[in-house]
C-alpha cells in the first residue's frame, strides 16, 4: 500500500503551528524544524482521518480546536529522560543538597521536594529511591514530600502506571536498586508500591503561575527549559524563586543555565548545575 499522506506545511500553517505551540506548552518552534514537526505529527495527523499535515493544523481553526489543541502539543514536547539522568545530579542531591536543607529545616523535619518537568517519572522515581535509601538511618523521623508535574497527561499517565521496559531500565538504573524496587512482569518492569506512594503526581504547566502547588526546598527543572524561548524561561525562573523557601536549591539540566536570562537565581560556585536564589547566595557566600 502507498502512502499517500502529504507532509508538506505552508508557510502559514508552520506559522499558526507555532504561534499554538508557544501559547499551549512554551515550546518555540525554530524556523529550521519541519523535521520534527513531519516525524511527530504524521501519527496524530492519521489518528484524526487527516491525509496531510496541512489539514491537521487547519482543524486548529475547527470545533476540535481544544482537543487538537493539547494532543498536538503533547506530540511535539520531547519526553526523552532516564533514571539518575547525567548520575551527577542525583550524587550532589544526596550529598550537597540534602545535608544543607537539613540544617536548614532541622525544626520542622519537612522537606518538600518538586521535580517540575517530571516526563514518564524516572526522575521523581530515582529521587525516591535516594530518599528511600536514608529512610532508617540520616532521614530517620524526616518527612518528605516529592511532587511531580508535567503538562501532557499522556506522559503523566505513563509516569503514574510506572512500568518501565528492560530498555529504560537499563539506561542508568543501578542494578541493586532495579531489583530493590520494581517486579518484573509480563508487560515490563513495575515499580513496587512503597516507591510509587512516596511520589505525587500532578498537571501543571510552567506557563502558569505555581503558587497553588506550595512552597519547595528542593525544585528539578532539568532539561525543558531549552525548549522556551528567553522571556518565558525568565518568567519560569521568576516564578520558582517565587515559591522556593529560603535556602532551597534549584537543579537545571547540563546545557541550561540562567546567564543572562534571569537574575533570581545564582549558581552556587562548587556545584555545577544547582542555583539558589540571589538573596540567598549572597547571604551564604556560595556565589560563583
Ligand atoms: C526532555 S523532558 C525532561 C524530563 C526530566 N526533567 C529529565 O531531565 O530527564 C522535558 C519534559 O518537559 C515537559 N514540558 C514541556 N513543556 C512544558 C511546560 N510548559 N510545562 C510543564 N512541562 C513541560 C515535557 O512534556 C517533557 O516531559
């Protein structure tokens, strides 16, 4: 059978694509990403009877307009993650992060913890396994809370399902914590329930506001903020400092920073990719 589909997109079509792109998720559609949008929306396209891409963003004008709205920017957003993604992270978590906000929190023994751009969860999941580890000895009597949030509930479905396959736990899962917390069955690998309970999942978009979610001492925003363009990711940053108690640490992915795009967070000068928030920084003298 021929495949009759046509990927082609006018010129205003990739405009309107992604003028709704910007306004759903954040994402910023570069002039040079036709690959992308002919590789991601082909699927999406053909779900919705569509025999090319240019009838699938001329639907964003129709009555499905909402529905087509959300599915197609949850096709474009790149979920790509994995347990203890770069290893480096996870290590200053346990050992840099964790001790200070220790200190910082020694009278109320509560840590709130929000990994802010969560994808499938491996994220969240390998925190709790670290958490998980100094329950009965460092974080004996410590209450923890981990929050994970993402805007696609097709990826928030698969995060709260947390079956991973023997691909994805192979990327970076230490063994002993494999076999510690997940059961092998038929359809994959199933993070035991202990694990799962200690993780929360919610929607939440960056875009908006996060002063409902609560206040943190710890906040992931690894690897999403590339994806924004500089005023959106300013405003993000903005808005976390906005609800990171004091001495809280921020963690972005290894190709993000926040030069030139944000003063509300500095980078703390030993701990390469962990941020606090100026005032903070300033006043323990940790700036870079
Ligand atoms: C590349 S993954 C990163 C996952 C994880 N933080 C990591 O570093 O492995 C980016 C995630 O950001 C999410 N995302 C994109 N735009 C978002 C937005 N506006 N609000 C919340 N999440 C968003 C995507 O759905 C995707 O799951």
């Amino acid at each position: 059978m021929t495949d009759t589909f046509d990927k082609s997109l006018t010129p205003a079509n990739y405009g309107l694509l992604r003028k709704m792109l910007k306004e759903v998720s954040g994402l910023n559609l570069t002039d040079n990403k036709m690959y992308l949008v002919e590789t991601r929306l082909q699927t999406i396209a053909k779900a919705y009877k569509y025999n090319s891409l240019n009838q699938l963003v001329d639907g964003l004008k129709g009555p499905l307009l909402q529905k087509l709205r959300i599915d197609i920017s949850e096709a474009m957003a790149t979920p790509e993650t994995f347990f203890f993604r770069d290893k480096k992270p996870f290590d200053q978590f346990k050992n840099y992060v964790l001790p200070r906000i220790m200190e910082a929190n020694k009278s109320t023994k509560n840590i709130n913890i929000w990994c802010s751009a969560s994808s499938s969860g491996q994220e969240p999941y390998s925190l709790a396994m670290i958490i998980d580890e100094l329950k009965s000895t460092t974080l004996a009597g410590w209450h923890i809370k981990i929050l994970a949030s993402d805007f696609s509930d097709k990826i928030l479905r698969k995060a709260k399902t947390a079956i991973y396959s023997q691909f994805e736990v192979q990327r970076g899962l230490p063994i002993q914590y494999l076999m510690k917390h997940f059961t092998q069955k038929d359809d994959g690998w199933h993070v035991k329930d202990n694990l799962k309970n200690m993780v929360e999942f919610r929607n939440f978009n960056l875009l908006q506001s996060p002063a409902h979610l609560g206040r943190f001492d710890v906040i992931f925003c690894r690897n999403v903020l590339f994806y924004f363009e500089s005023t959106d990711k300013a405003k993000i940053l903005n808005n976390l400092s906005g609800v990171m108690n004091k001495r809280g640490m921020l963690f972005l992915g290894a190709a993000e920073s926040t030069v030139g795009t944000s003063n509300a967070f500095g980078a703390i000068k030993t701990e390469r990719g962990v941020y606090m928030k100026t005032e903070d920084l300033e006043d323990s003298k940790l700036s870079a």
